[in-house]
C-alpha cells in the first residue's frame, strides 16, 4: 500500500475519533483541573481532607506552612471542584467534595510509579 494511502486512512481513522472526544473548552477546564493537582502541597491537603473535614489552622501546623500559602492552595483546589468550605464563627473547615478522588489518585500514583 503506498504511503499516502496509509496516511489517508490513518487521517480518516483519526477523524472518527476526534468525533467522540471533548471539545477544546473541555479539554481546557479538565486541563485546569489537572493543573490544581499538579502541585504536592495540593496533593497532601487532599490526602488530609480524605478521612474528615479539617479546619485550614489543622492543616497549616500538619504542612508547617503559613497560613497565606495554606488559604491559597485551597482556594485552587476549590476553584477546581475538589473542596468545599464551611465557615463557622472564625473557623473555616473544608472537605473533598467527592471522597472518589482520593481513590482515583490512588491508582492514578499507582499507574506512574
């Protein structure tokens, strides 16, 4: 078979599967989301929320990290979809919204080891 034909079917073959992919946008807020847990304090703070809600002060002595960096992780991790936050007088606890995550990271670390 010549070339240009095995291109021209390889192109056909990939444009049938282009056709039941995502769109760009949502590649592009997977990809946001991806970014959230790109990060290790991100991955430990999930990892800390995994068994209970917490309050930040309770993860920032764990992480030993000021309490800025600490809001600021979780923010991301919030904006992405992975916690929510609760205030309670001065207090402020957060939880994973979905406890799969931590199952999917699970086999996620497994699979790159």
């Amino acid at each position: 078979m010549p070339i240009d034909e095995i291109k021209e079917e390889h192109v056909k073959k990939l444009r049938e599967l282009e056709k039941n992919l995502p769109t760009i946008e949502e590649f592009e807020d997977y990809s946001e989301k991806l970014k959230a847990l790109s990060d290790p304090t991100r991955l430990k703070i999930l990892y800390l929320l995994s068994d209970d809600n917490c309050c930040t002060c309770s993860i920032q002595e764990i992480l030993n990290k000021p309490q800025s960096n600490i809001s600021h992780h979780l923010k991301i991790l919030k904006n992405a979809g992975f916690v929510e936050s609760k205030k309670d007088g001065i207090w402020v606890y957060h939880k994973i919204k979905d406890k799969k995550i931590i199952n999917l990271l699970n086999e996620l670390i497994e699979q790159i080891k």
